[in-house]
C-alpha cells in the first residue's frame, strides 16, 4: 500500500511541474509536500491524488467517467512496468487520450506509441 502512495505522490509531483512548467528541485519538492501532510495530515495522499487528478483531467478534457477509467488503468498499466517504461510512459508524459465509441476503449498517444485501454482495465 504504501508504494501506491509512493506512485502517486509522484504523479502529483509531475502534475505541480507540468503547472509550473519546469522541474522542481528537492526543497521545492519537500515544500509542497510538507504543505500537503501539515494542510490534510494522515490524509494528504488521498489530497495529493485529487490534486493530480485535477490537473490530468484538465489537460485531457475527458468526460468523467471516461478520467476514471483511465486513471484507474493507467496505474494498473504502471504498475506492471519496471522503472525506466514507468518514468517514459508517466502521465506528464501521455500526449492526448481519446476515446473511441466504436470501439469503447480509450486511446493513449506517448510520443513513440500509443495503447487502448479497455472497459476492463487491460491494455494493448
């Protein structure tokens, strides 16, 4: 459990760095995450993943149902991947996500691929 939280709190990071628009150096980092845990205590990891999830379902503009279920996969589909793919394919680094109605999937777009993420949770 607590490597989820590891995982996203370092998706909340990326999503504060993709706001600023540049990367955020160590005591920058520990500010905004001593912020989090003395502004929501035990529960600031749940705060930092609404908070990332703010900042995504802006970027890619998908109805809600459509940012959950992505959301949803994209961790699972993070999960299964060592550090470097976790580090190419993070959400800072996911173009566009489109969904496709004639399928029913969603369409993930990196820069050098791109995958469907089924109503299931699958990718391929």
């Amino acid at each position: 459990m607590k490597t989820d939280h590891l995982v996203h709190l370092r998706d909340v990071i990326e999503s504060v760095e993709l706001i600023a628009g540049k990367k955020l150096d160590e005591r920058e980092k520990n500010l905004f995450l001593g912020f989090l845990r003395n502004t929501y205590g035990q529960g600031y990891q749940q705060a930092a993943i609404v908070a990332a999830d703010i900042v995504y379902n802006e970027k890619f503009k998908l109805a809600p149902e459509h940012f959950d279920w992505f959301m949803r996969t994209h961790r699972s589909h993070m999960k299964a991947w060592g550090t470097e793919n976790q580090k190419k394919y993070s959400l800072p680094n996911v173009l566009e996500v489109k969904y496709d109605k004639q399928k029913d999937c969603l369409k993930v777009y990196y820069a050098d691929e791109w995958w469907h993420y089924d109503r299931r949770g699958t990718w391929y």
